[in-house]
C-alpha cells in the first residue's frame, strides 16, 4: 500500500524549507547548474561555487561559448571535473540542437552527457512540475525507513521496489516542491545515523520509528576497499617558473598538475632513480619536500612532494608532454586538483625570490 505522504510533506516544506539560492527561480539552466553541483556535494559547499558560477556563465549559451579551461577553473575544488565537463559539454548540444533550451522530458533529458535519471527527475520536476521522482541516497533512506524495507537497499528488485513507491507517491501538482521538501527532509531530519524523528511530519506513518530502531536502515552492501596509490610530484623549477602538465587521462582530466610518477605499490622511499613516468628533462638533483594525501571517492593517492631544481643558463629547457613553465601567478590563474594543494604551497614557496 503506497502511504499518502504528499499532504504532509507539502506543508511541512511550506513552514520549514531551506533558504537556498537555487530556491528562488524557475529557470530551467540554473536548476540544471545546482543540480549538477549538488551530485555528491554538501549543499554548504555547493553555495558559493553556484551564484560565482552564475556570475561567471549567466545563461546557457554563454556556458556554451565559454573556454573549457576557464569553465574548470570556476570548478575549481569542488571536485569531480567530469561534471563541469559534461555540463559545458551539454550546454553545446542544447544549443545546437535544442535552441538553447532544457528539454521538458527526462527521457530526453537522460540523453545528455553527465545527467542520469536522478537530475532528469529533479531537472524536469523542479523547472517544468513533471511528475518524476528524483530519487538519490536520500530519499532512498527515507523511503526504506518509511516503509520498512529491511533488505539491502542496493540488490536490483531492492532498488525497483523503492523506484516504484517513489512513482506512486509523486502528487501530481507541486511536484518539484515535494521532491524537494524530501531532499529537505533526508538533509536536516531524516538523516544518515539517528534520524531526528520527533521533528519528522511523516513521524505518525513510519515503519521503522514504530520498530524503534530507523537507525538500522537502509541496509547497504559492504562498502568496497578503496585502492591505494602511490605517486611521486616532482615540481620542476627553473628560472623563477615551475613546470605544470596538463592531465589527459579520465581522472582529473584538463586539470594542470605537476610532473606526477605511480610508483609500485609499497615503494620503499624516493629514490633518485624513481621507476614509472621518466622525467622531459634530464635532472641533477631531487629534494625530498615532505608527504602529502587525498582521498577521492574510489582511491587514495599518498603522495612524495620532490622538488627538481634545474639549472640552465641558456634559458628554459624545452618539455615534452604538454608541459609548460608558468611563474606562480600564470599557475594560480590555472585549473589545478585540490589533490595538488600542497604541493602549489611548495611551489610558491620555490619560486619566491
Ligand atoms: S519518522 Fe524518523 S525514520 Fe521515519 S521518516 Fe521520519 S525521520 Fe525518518
């Protein structure tokens, strides 16, 4: 039997919804904006980036029109580039075959570069009322808990039943507000851990309050190991200006980083002959800067911060593999991973006089 939520729901987002920016408009391109950077990003987080990015790209097409480089650099720490990628990637098609304008339909929707069937939902319930879930960790949990669904969230006919439920409960008017007011409520009370369940306006319907224990759902398969890598950063320094390449593969791809070796697993210590990626030039030195780590959702990169001084007096020595020197100010004004931080600090701190 599919609960009658919509009616409590609504009005509890009527006394309670958080004040947003992305709250107050209907535009369809500034939904799709948050939408995307609101992809495994805290909505705190998600803020500022959002009204500097809208500042930067006001409308479709001047996303469009924008160069991918500058578009990464407004990106800049939040992570996961691919979504700035497809984003600018799908603001060309619309424009081209779409008149610069967000489809209505998620089905279309779904057809576009970096939008599953979670943002086609919320795209095309918040901007345009469809009536589609917009169904994501969220309010699976809130939908496991409401119903008591004790087996594991993730097994296929799982996942199915949740999908199912969230159809039916759709209102049918307001769609966009009640798929928000659950974002909403899966953010501030119906929370991962213990659920604050005394403040919930589903309170008198839920299953697994009525158990005593909402605590236990969702249930989730183990999670997976992340992998571990090791990578020597050596930054080149010649001449005031430091060495920066520009990133072809998937991870971190059009991100400038600094020379970077995947060293074998369990590497003993740097050592001047540092198996992996050879160095574009040859070098007589290396110092041994320190350590530094980041963890990305799949991986975790432990990495030894070298420095290579080079010295020539005829000028910069030519790099090879899209290499380029900068002076400190050319790299700040570079699209570069936090997983470099430290390292930029090292380099600045090289290159001032
Ligand atoms: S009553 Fe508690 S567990 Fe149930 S939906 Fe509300 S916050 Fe979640």
């Amino acid at each position: 039997m599919i609960l009658s939520i919509a009616a409590p729901m609504l009005a509890w987002y009527d006394r309670a919804r958080r004040d947003l920016p992305f709250r107050n408009t209907r535009d369809p391109y500034r939904i799709y904006v948050s939408e995307i950077m609101l992809q495994q990003t805290r909505t705190e987080t998600v803020v500022p980036y959002y009204l500097r990015f809208l500042s930067l790209f006001p409308t479709l097409r001047s996303l469009a029109e924008a160069d991918t480089e500058t578009v990464l650099k407004a990106w800049e720490g939040l992570g996961y580039y691919s979504r700035a990628r497809n984003l600018q990637k799908a603001a060309r098609i619309l424009c081209r075959d779409f008149d610069g304008r967000l489809p209505e339909d998620p089905e279309v929707l779904l057809t576009l570069p970096g939008i599953g069937p979670y943002t086609a939902g919320a795209i095309a319930s918040i901007a345009y009322d469809r009536p589609c879930p917009a169904l994501d960790g969220n309010l699976t949990r809130v939908y496991s808990r409401l119903y008591g669904i004790r087996d594991c969230v993730d097994l296929p006919d799982v996942s199915a039943r949740i999908r199912d439920i969230a159809a039916q409960s759709m209102p049918g008017v307001r769609n966009g507000d009640f798929n928000q007011a659950l974002m909403d409520l899966g953010a501030t009370v119906c929370v991962p851990g213990t659920p604050d369940c005394a403040r919930c306006p589903l309170g008198d319907l839920c299953q697994a309050r009525k158990d005593g224990d909402p605590e236990a759902l969702p249930v989730k398969s183990a999670k997976k190991k992340l992998a571990q890598k090791q990578y020597a950063v050596q930054i080149l320094t010649c001449l005031g200006k430091v060495c920066l390449f520009r990133r072809t593969e998937k991870l971190l791809g059009g991100l400038w980083v600094f020379h970077l070796s995947e060293l074998p697993a369990g590497f003993p210590e740097v050592s001047p002959r540092l198996p992996g990626k050879p160095l574009p030039v040859s070098a007589l030195k290396r110092d041994l800067l320190g350590t530094a780590r980041h963890v990305f959702t799949h991986q975790v990169w432990e990495m030894t911060l070298i420095h290579v001084p080079l010295l020539d007096r005829s000028g910069l020595p030519p790099v090879i593999e899209g290499g380029r020197w900068v002076t400190s100010e050319e790299m700040h004004s570079l699209p570069m991973p936090t997983a470099m931080r430290a390292a930029v600090a090292q380099a600045d701190r090289l290159l001032t006089p």
